[in-house]
C-alpha cells in the first residue's frame, strides 16, 4: 500500500479542440452563411489538416448550425395522357 489515493485519480485532458474551435469561430463570424461543410472546406485551404467528423461535432456544440432552407413547392401542371404515334 505504498501507492497514495491521489495518484489513481482521474486528471482531466486538456481540451484538445481549444484552437480549433476559435479557428472555426472565427470563420462562422466571418462567413455567417458557411455551414460545417464550407468551414471545413476553408480550414483545409488554410492548409490544416482536420477531420471533417470533429468539425461537424465541434460546429454543433459552439450551436452555430443553420436552418435548412425550406424549398418553394412549384403548383403542378394540368396533367395530360401521352399521346401514342401513329407510325414509327
């Protein structure tokens, strides 16, 4: 029993995404209509090499997801039966 309680704890990590997440912050506030998919893109250019999973986890807890568009619903045509040709 010469081991003391202290050491068998649990230490917290260090938040490994601390930087990420300003760097995708920074981005969302610069281009506020860039979803996960388009800051990825842009944190790619800047030459970093993420995973486009850990971006979509870190952009979702820092709560900036947009709303999906909601398409316009086009009116049907008037409905016409196909007419059968003659000849070939």
């Amino acid at each position: 029993m010469g081991m003391s309680a202290t050491s068998l704890r649990y230490r917290h990590a260090s938040d490994r995404n601390a930087e990420l997440r300003t760097a995708i912050a920074t981005l969302a506030a610069r281009y506020p209509r860039y979803g996960a998919g388009m800051i990825y893109l842009k944190l790619r250019q800047q030459g970093r090499t993420v995973n486009h999973e850990q971006i979509d986890r870190v952009y979702a807890e820092a709560q900036l997801p947009l709303r999906r568009r909601t398409r316009k619903k086009v009116p049907m045509g008037a409905r016409q039966p196909l007419v059968r040709p003659d000849a070939a």
